[in-house]
C-alpha cells in the first residue's frame, strides 16, 4: 500500500496573496481522498497544485514539494505534460471536445504517439468498459461526443482521462452539474476506479465525501485543518472546526 503524494509545505500563491499555504500531507495508493471546505478555502487550488495545472492561471508562485512518486514534480527537469498524463483530471462541467466519442478517448494516445488503428481501437474500448460507458455507446462511437447526456459526457471525460494510462484521477466536483442519477453513477466509477488508480476528489457535498471517500481532508481559509480517515473524521472529528462544518454549522 503506502502512499503515492508526500506533499510538503505546499504553499500556492496568486500575486501576494496564498490560496493555500503550509499544506503537508500523504495521499494513499488506491484509496479515494476526498477534499473538503466551504468555497473559497482552497480546494481546487490545493486539487490543481497536484499536477501542476495551477501554474496555467496568471502570476502563480508554488513553494513547498509535492513528492511524486519518490520525486517532487516542481523539479525543474519535470516535464508538466507527462505529470498531467500520469495525474490525470476531471472538472466540474463534462467538456468533451467536438469531435467524435471514439476520437475524445484516442485524442491523448495519439499526442503521446500512438496512431496504429487496432491499438488505438483497444485503447478506446478498454476505457470506455474502465468508465462504465462502453454499452452505452459502443454502436455509435463515430457521433458527435457532444450528443451524449451531461452524465454521459462526465463517464467519457474519465474514459478520456484513463486512456492516457494514469496513476492517479483528480476529480474537481464531478457531479455538482449532474442530476441525482448521473451522480450515483459517477460516485459509484470513483470507488470502483481505485483498485487501479489513486482517486482524489473536491467536494461541496460532505455526504458525498462520507459515501465514497477513504480519507477525508478539511480545508479551510487556505488552511489544511484536519486529515484522517473518513470514518474518524466524520465521527469523532479532533478540530472543532472540521465539527462545525460536517454537521452543517458553519461554511
Ligand atoms: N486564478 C486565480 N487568481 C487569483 N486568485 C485565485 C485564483 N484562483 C483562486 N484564487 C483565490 O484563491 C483562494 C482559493 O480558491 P479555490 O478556488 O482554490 O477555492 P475552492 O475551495 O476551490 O472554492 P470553491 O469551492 O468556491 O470552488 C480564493 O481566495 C480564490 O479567490
């Protein structure tokens, strides 16, 4: 088991002012962690840090390491396009790109290199199956990816994301813009994904994070409050802060 993160002292800074500061924490190997805060604490920051996306936004200073498998991926011989492929992301709105469901899932292989058809053929079946969508849409991979519904579109962002051949899922509120069902089925994938991947999730909703995660951490103001298992975190909180906010007090 062990863990696959050690971050250490991560602080993210926009201009002067941290969205996160002084976070060190492990993130285990095949369990689900899942991030939660009110909004503004620092979620998606802390979320994006972990593979590098954060730098894309405007005038961003990262200090501190986050240990990556046995090295930091702020070193400067780390190339950010393989630590994305290898940490891989889905956001808060499904986007697929324009094109067909078979070319979305094709579309990283191909960047890193592979055009041979049957190859990518298996490539897109696996991942599809991987992102329980495959008997959905197996007789219609040549339509439109955005003809699928939003929960549709969300399971294919993951097929996207799996195809390249992560470690670890990054999801970024994965069902706030999705309805109850669609939600249950990607909370189901996100357990069902961590016998081969690292799952990490920010989440406006405790009960989700309750249902799904094995470990939870609490954020707040930019600060990492508590972190724990899921289980001591939700019953027998340490923080009095971590109380007030999974009981619905504050936040
Ligand atoms: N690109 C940016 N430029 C400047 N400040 C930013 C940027 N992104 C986030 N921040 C600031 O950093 C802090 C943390 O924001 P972040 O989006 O990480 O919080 P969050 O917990 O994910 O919030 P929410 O739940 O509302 O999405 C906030 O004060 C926010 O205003």
């Amino acid at each position: 088991m062990g863990h696959i993160f050690d971050i250490k002292n991560l602080t993210v800074y926009y201009g002067e002012k941290p969205g996160i500061s002084d976070v060190s924490m492990k993130i285990y190997r095949n369990k689900v962690t899942a991030v939660i805060g009110p909004s503004g604490c620092g979620k998606s920051t802390f979320l994006r840090a972990l593979n590098r996306l954060v730098e894309l936004a405007d005038n961003v200073r990262v200090s501190g390491e986050v240990i990556f498998d046995g090295k930091n991926i702020y070193d400067r011989d780390v190339d950010p396009v393989e630590i994305r492929r290898r940490i891989g992301m889905v956001f808060q709105h499904p986007n697929p790109f324009p094109k067909s469901i078979f070319d979305n899932i094709a579309y990283g292989p191909r960047i890193h290199g592979i055009n041979d058809r049957e190859k990518l053929k298996e490539i897109v079946e696996s991942s599809l199956k991987k992102a329980a969508l495959w008997d959905e849409v197996r007789d219609r991979l040549n339509d439109s990816a955005l003809r699928l519904s939003g929960g549709q579109q969300q399971r294919l962002c993951i097929a996207r994301a799996i195809a390249t051949n992560p470690e670890v899922i990054l999801f970024d509120e994965p069902t706030s813009a999705l309805d109850p069902i669609a939600s249950a089925k990607i909370e189901e994938l996100m357990v069902e994904l961590k016998r081969n991947y690292t799952v990490v999730v920010v989440t406006h909703n405790i009960q989700q994070a309750a249902r799904i995660s094995d470990y939870t951490a609490f954020f707040w103001m930019g600060k990492l409050v508590e972190y724990d298992r899921t289980k001591k975190i939700f019953e027998k909180p340490e923080n009095e802060l971590t109380e007030r906010y999974i009981t619905g007090r504050v936040g």
